[in-house]
C-alpha cells in the first residue's frame, strides 16, 4: 500500500527543485561520461604512425614514410 505525503510546496520552490535535479543531472552525466571516455580511449588508443609501423613491420614489410603517410590519409579519409 502507498503512502503519499500531503507536501505544501509553492510553485517557486517547485520550479527551483526541478531546475537543481536537472543541473544535479547534468553535472552527474557529464562526469560519469568523462570518466568513461577516458577509460575508452586507455583501453583502446587511437592508432598513430608508429602503431601503422610496427603492424607492417609484422607482416613482414619494411615501411616507407609516404606508404605510413597514405594509409594514415586512408584511416582519417575512413571515419
């Protein structure tokens, strides 16, 4: 069984708790979502040039600067 609560609460003190929950809302998403790319990005860097390196260096090739350059221009044309 629910119990209400008869609350007396003028309309300004209403209007000011609404507005606090969704500055308290905001602020609260705002971090957890900071935290959370910060995490992302630890968890999976973004590639660079010397990442594009060692991968052809694995495959058995020896990487010249402009073949590094072109698939760096090939992976940022691609997002």
């Amino acid at each position: 069984m629910l119990i209400f609560l008869s609350v007396d609460l003028p309309t300004w003190g209403f209007v000011l708790l609404i507005v606090g929950v969704l500055l308290l809302g905001a602020a609260l998403g705002f971090f957890l979502s900071q935290r959370y790319f910060k995490k992302y990005l630890k968890d999976n860097p973004p590639v660079n040039e010397n990442m594009i390196r060692a991968m052809m260096m694995q495959m058995g090739r020896k990487p010249s600067e402009k073949q590094v350059r072109q698939v760096m221009a090939s992976m940022n044309q691609a997002k």
